[in-house]
C-alpha cells in the first residue's frame, strides 16, 4: 500500500541556500561596477526588487509549498514565512556584497540603502505569499501554479500600466515588481509618502494572500479553527487593516479617488480656449492666465501648420506652481514631459514666453499623425522612437540661446560629442547618450528633414517609424546629406565653448555618484531657499567631494553672500577656483562674475566692473553676457545703482523693482519691461520695451530689447526698431519670424471673432 507521505524527509535546501546567498553576495559586488549601481540605492533596489518578484519568490515559494504539503500538518503560513526568510536572505547578501564593495568607493555607501527594505522585501513577501498560496492551491502541480503565478504578475501590470495610461501620472507603482519613479531625467529619486504607502500596500496584500490561502487551506482540508485558524485569521484582517490603512491616505494624497479630478482642484484654476484647456494655479493674475492660453492657441496652431495635420487633437495644458508640486501629483520633478496618446502636457510655472511649452506641444500635436495606443513612433507600438518622437519636437522649437540646433550640432561634430545618428535611432541608444547630445544630434536630423523635404515624409516617417521607407532613400544617405548640410554651418569659438560646456557634461550613467551628488544639490538649494544657509553650505562641501567640485563651491559662495557673509562667500570663491578643471571657461567666467558681484556689494564699483569685464570675455551664455552688461551699465549710476542691486543681485526683494522703474534710465525700461512681459503683461511691457530698443544700450542688451518688443506687440510703427534684426543671426531671425507669425495668427483670430 502507498503511504500518504515520504517516508524520509526531502533533502533540506540549506546548502543550496548557502550557496545561493554567496552567489548573490558575489553579484551585488560585481554589480558596483555597472553604472548607477556603484552604491545600494534606488537602481540596486529595483533590480532586487523585480529579482525577487520574477526568480526567488516562485522558485522559493513554490519549493516552500512543496515541503510543507508533504508534512502531516501542512501550514501555509509556515511555508510563506520559510520562503520569505530565505528570501530576504539572498537579498541581504546582495545588499551586504554592493555596500562593502562601495565602502571602498568615493560614494557614501548607505546614503540611498533605504530603498532597499522598501522595495525588494516588500515584493519579496508579497512573491512567496502568492506562489506558496498557488502551490497549495494547485495541489503541487509546480508547472500550473508557476503558469498562474506569471499570469498573476502580468494582469497586476496590466492594471497599473492601464492606470498609468489613463491618468496624469508619469510614475508606476507596483505592488509586486516595485516602483518607476518616470523620466531618467530626473535625476534625484526621493523617498516620499506615496512611496512609503505604496510599499506599505504591498505588505498588506501579503499577509491578506497569506491569511486567505491558509484559511482556504483549512476548509479544505476540514480542519478546525484551532490555533491555526487563530492565526490566518489574525493574518488576514492584519493584511486588511494595513491595506486601509495605506490606501486611504494615499487617496488624501491625490485629492480623492481621481488623481487628475484632485490636481484640477489643487490648481484651482481653468481657461479655454478652441485649441487649448489650461489649468493653472489660482492665484495666477489674469494676464499671465491669459497669456499661457495664447501662447497654447498660437503653438498648436503655428505646430499643425507646420506639420500639415489638418485636425489636431484638443491639448490640455497642466500649470504647476513648482516642480517639488509637479513631483508630488505626476512624479516628475525637474523634467516637463507630454502624454502624446491624450495630448496632455505637464509643465512648471515659468517666465513667458514660456520656455518649454512649444517643445511639447510638438509631441502633443504630432500625436495625430502616428497610430497605435501610444500615438508615437515605436517599434511593435510600444517601443517608443525617442530620436523621432524629441527630435521633432526639438526640430520645431524656436532657438532661444542665440544658436540654432544645427550650430550646436557642428560645433559638437567639432568637438567630437556628436552621437552616431544611426546608433541613436536604434532601440536604447537615445537613453545611453548624454541628454544634451542626443536633443541636439535629433533635432538637427529632423529640422534638416523638415527643410530640405517638407512636412509630407517626416509625417509619414513618424508615423510608421521608417525613415529609408517614408524618404525613399536608405538611411545612411540620409544621414551623410545631414552631415554635409552641417558643412556649410560656420564655426565659431564662442560657440565652441558654449558646446563644450553643455555638451560636455556626460550622462547620467557616465558621473560618479550621481544620484548622490544630485540629492545633495538640490537638498543644498532647498535649505537656502529656506533661509538655512550653514545647512546648505554644508551640503555643497559634501557635493563637492562626490561630484563636480568647483560648480558646488560657486554655489556655496552665492549662498553666503546672499546671506551677507562675504569674507566666507569671498574664500567659497576662492576654493571653486582652485579645484576648476581644464576647459571649464565657462565656469571660470562665472566665478569672475560672483567676485564681481561680492565687490559691489562691498561698495567697490571699480573692482566689480573690473571683475564683470573678465567674465565677460570667458563667457558663452548670451543670458550671462546681458546680465554682466546690465550690471555695468547701473553700477556706477548713483540713482539706478542701489535699486538695481538689489533687484539683480537679491531677485527675492518684492519692492526691488517697483524702485527700478523710478530710474529714467533706458536700462530701467529694459529691465521692468523684461519682467512685465514674463508676467504675461504685453501690452504694459511694450512701451518700456520700445524705449529700450530706441536708446543706446550695450549690444547684448539692445538685441534683446528688440527681440523683447517683437514678441510683445504687433505694431507696424515698431519696424524701424525692429530692423537691426534682419541683419541678426539665424537663431534670432527665428525669434523675430515666430513673433511675427503670432501676430498674424492673433490678427487672424480677430478677424474671425468680429465675423
């Protein structure tokens, strides 16, 4: 006769534990040499996350499952807490193997280690609840309850990526394979609640699967309450309590049930328009309300027309007040980004003309001319074309540096940062190039595109993702006509140096301790923000040993001396200087031009000008080069001086300005016009603007006020102000050619409604 159960005991799995747990510590060791994943931080977590998920918890659960059905009193609380110990055990070997490996490193090692226990156990204990629950409820059948377990996994990520389609958020959360925090560029991954919730949720779904199964288990087996029944019971209302718990402050967190219903209401704020919705914080004034409406109208229009979409589809615009906001609703701190499939753009609140608001409309608009659940060029429909989908939307941006995107490109083909274009559009080298570089490389192809073949192929390039098909030429052809065309753009020093220090910059996966050194930046720059500058101060000195040492110290300067301690601001200053890099011009300027500004605080006009006039000469931002000469221009003016101090050296003084208009002086007409048009007042901007453009300002501070005026008002009494610009660079007969056909458009749309 068969006997119900073995008659020797299975083979204990301690030795294959043992050898498994050195295994992993071995692999987080090796790890440290992958990029991201030199210290226990989020990247380690995730991965061990989803190796938890994916690998131990079926093969651990379903083997806990397995041994505990072959005892006399099968327990499947006992098996899920064998197989999560065990578990948690090849995981604290992995963690243990990255962090020694990482003590020996320049990273702090634990700084980040606490998105470990948050993210691989929490997918750990849910992995072995639900495949030891599958293993009993199988029977044992380990290919059918490792089938379900699959399957399980999958409509658990069906359900969140639906939810993340739907909805506004660019993050995912997953109860089971863990947490994408949105765009890789972002740089800082924060521990926040709804992250804490999240994981919290996890675990409460664990002990719910558990308890269930080990009720079910009972009843089947027609056992009595007992103890046992005590504790699945206990499991179970454990898991239920937690899950509540979580869920409903998660729910506070997001405004109720509908994350997009509740960050409508947190904004407070609406405008319509026949192309546009946007929803903007309510305390907004009414012009700059107005004018985010017509900046959308105009770009979705100028985009359409540009693309020959014929209807494009209605864009929804989300104002948010900062990106510590934007972060807390869709997950997406400093990076603005668009979900083309609902046209539905998330930007910060900025000076208008918005800055990046054209960009994604781009992506919103060209929406309508690619198929698919995603409505963008991608590979099977759901691998998206990163070089097609940004370099169009780089493609038809209006150049606001002075340089367009093919000067920036000849200059990084000089400089050898140029990305092999072939190799970008290929599945993952968008992502493995440094973002500068690869915006720049994209938007130069397509642009040319654009210009040399007309909206008709580039539309149907994006909407089939095939370049050679849609062009009617192989694609090295395309590229080698692209590489001459940038032959003919001339080169330039300044522009060479300006390259070098954007471009120059690797990515995120090529800086060491970059996560680290970017949490620290911007946990420096929230402390001063809030007054706490010895804290700040303090979080720069350790940026500098982990990252880029002089721009960290430059910064803790600016800090002390906006605080008013200018021997310390004076001595930051002087070790930026002394751990500057070769080839950082750039920087150097910048630390003229802090030297500069510590001297006439002190009162010393002389030596601040003399200081101005050196970064002048090392500098390669025309943004920096308009701020040292409007310095210049008011330092040495006894009556503009003091009020220009303050307004350009303490931006937060709200009375500054009012005391720069008192000034006569055209400087004080461009610098209150400037403002007022950031604030969306056109029409009170324009004057100023006007009186500006007419005087006799330094070059860079003339061009400006110029092109100022032109996107300010449609005045034909302005053309003779305005003429210096057609002799104006490309980049800046761009600007002025947008700002012409917004007036246009405008006179068009007024035409429409006296009809």
């Amino acid at each position: 006769m068969n006997r119900p159960f073995p008659t020797s005991p299975a083979p204990a799995p301690w030795r294959a534990l043992a050898l498994t747990v050195c295994a992993a510590a071995a692999l987080g060791a090796a790890a440290g040499r992958l990029p991201l994943l030199e210290v226990p931080g989020y990247e380690l977590s995730e991965l061990s996350a989803l190796l938890a998920a994916l690998f131990l918890a079926p093969i651990l659960g379903l083997g806990a499952a397995r041994r505990a059905r072959a005892r006399p009193a099968p327990s499947v609380l006992s098996a899920w807490g064998s197989a999560s110990v065990r578990c948690a055990a090849v995981l604290a070997a992995l963690l243990a193997g990255s962090a020694l490996r990482a003590a020996a490193g320049p990273c702090h090692a634990l700084r980040d280690a606490a998105f470990f226990p948050l993210l691989a156990l929490p997918s750990a204990l849910l992995g072995c609840a639900l495949a030891v629950a599958l293993g009993f409820a199988t029977g044992g059948r380990r290919a059918l309850a490792g089938l379900l377990y699959a399957a399980a996994a999958l409509a658990l990520l069906s359900l969140r990526l639906l939810q993340a389609y739907r909805g506004p958020a660019a993050f995912l959360l997953d109860p089971l394979l863990g947490y994408f925090p949105g765009p890789l560029y972002d740089e800082t991954v924060p521990l926040d609640a709804r992250l804490l919730l999240s994981r919290g949720e996890a675990v409460g779904w664990a002990l719910l699967a558990a308890g269930l199964a080990a009720a079910f288990s009972r009843l089947r087996r027609g056992a009595g309450a007992g103890d046992g029944g005590r504790a699945a019971t206990a499991t179970a209302a454990l898991g239920a309590c937690l899950l509540a718990a979580t869920w409903l402050p998660r729910l506070a967190l997001q405004g109720g049930p509908d994350l997009r219903e509740g960050l409508i209401r947190a904004l407070g704020a609406r405008r319509e328009g026949p192309r546009c919705t946007v929803f903007l914080p309510a305390e907004e004034p009414r012009a700059v309300a107005d004018e985010l409406l017509a900046e959308c109208e105009f770009h979705v229009a100028d985009v359409a027309a540009r693309l020959g979409v014929q209807r494009p589809p209605r864009v929804t615009v989300f104002v948010h007040r900062s990106p510590a906001e934007k972060r807390r609703w869709v997950g997406a701190a400093q990076t603005d980004f668009t979900k083309p499939w609902l046209a539905e753009v998330h930007v910060d609140d900025q000076p208008l003309p918005h800055p990046v608001l054209r960009h994604e409309i781009v992506h919103a608009v060209a929406s309508a001319l690619a198929p698919g659940p995603l409505h963008v060029p991608a590979r099977a429909w759901v691998v998206p074309s990163l070089t097609l989908i940004e370099g169009l939307a780089v493609a038809l941006e209006t150049p606001r540096s002075g340089y367009t995107v093919h000067q920036w490109s000849r200059a990084a083909r000089d400089l050898g940062l140029l990305p092999d274009l072939s190799r970008l559009l290929g599945p993952a080298g968008f992502w493995g190039e440094a973002p500068a570089r690869a915006y720049v490389a994209a938007g130069s192809f397509l642009a040319h595109l654009l210009d040399r073949y007309g909206p008709g192929p580039v539309a149907a390039a994006y909407r089939t993702g095939d370049l050679a098909g849609a062009f009617g030429r192989p694609l090295p052809t395309l590229v080698e006509e692209w590489q001459r065309s940038l032959d003919a753009v001339a080169p330039s020093e300044e522009l060479a140096r300006a390259a070098s220090r954007w471009l120059g910059r690797g990515s995120l996966f090529e800086r060491r301790c970059a996560r680290e050194a970017a949490e620290l930046e911007q946990e420096a720059a929230a402390a001063a923000a809030r007054g706490r500058t010895a804290e700040a101060c303090g979080l720069w000195a350790q940026e500098a040993e982990v990252g880029e040492p002089a721009p960290a110290l430059l910064r803790r300067g600016e800090a002390l001396a906006a605080s008013g301690d200018l021997p310390a601001a004076a001595e930051a200053y002087r070790a930026a200087a002394e751990r500057l890099g070769p080839g950082e011009q750039g920087l150097a300027g910048r630390l003229h031009a802090a030297e500069g500004d510590l001297r006439w605080r002190r009162g010393d006009v002389a030596g601040a000008a003399a200081e101005w006039a050196e970064a002048s000469r090392a500098t390669d931002d025309r943004g920096q080069a308009r701020l040292l000469a409007a310095k210049q221009l008011a330092a040495p003016d006894p009556e503009l001086g003091p009020a220009a101090r303050a307004y350009l050296l303490d931006p937060g003084d709200p009375l500054a300005l009012v005391k720069v208009a008192r000034s006569r002086a055209p400087l004080a007409a461009y610098l209150v016009g400037r403002a007022l048009l950031g604030r969306g007042a056109r029409a009170q901007a324009a004057p100023e603007l006007a009186r500006a453009a007419a005087a006799d300002l330094p070059a860079p501070l003339s061009l400006e006020a110029r092109l100022l005026l032109a996107e300010a008002r449609c005045d034909p009494a302005d053309a003779g102000l305005l003429a210096p610009l057609e002799r104006a660079g490309d980049a800046d007969r761009a600007r002025l050619e947008e700002a012409r056909r917004r007036c246009a458009f405008e006179a068009g749309a007024g035409r429409a409604a006296a009809r």
